[in-house]
C-alpha cells in the first residue's frame, strides 16, 4: 500500500483502514505469542502500512484548520 493510493481516500476509510490494520496486528501478536505466526515478516508489514495510514489521517486533519 502506497501514501499515494491513500491520499485518495477519505477521513472515513482512513479509519475504517486504521481500525482494520489495528486488528490484524493484534491477530498477529496472538499468533507470534502462541507461536502459530507463519510469516514474521507481515507484522513488520502491518505496522508499517498501519504508519502510513496515520501519517495521511494527520496530514488531512491538518489540512482542514
């Protein structure tokens, strides 16, 4: 997922995206603690959409004061 592509979206799917990504980490976290995680490499990929997602949600936020 590219800062571009989400530019595109709204204040609204941001945060639907946001509280989305949140799950999915949490789910991974479970996952790594039991030790069923598959893929180590996607919690890393999470976080880092997750960062994405909220530096856009901020920059719209801004923008609109």
């Amino acid at each position: 997922m590219k800062a571009t592509e989400l530019r595109e979206h709204t204040v609204d799917e941001l945060q639907e995206k946001e509280t989305e990504l949140a799950e999915q980490l949490f789910a991974l976290r479970l996952q790594k603690v039991t030790g069923q995680l598959d893929n180590p490499t996607k919690m890393a990929t999470v976080r880092k959409d997750m960062a994405r997602v909220l530096t856009v949600l901020h920059e719209k936020r801004s923008a609109k004061s």
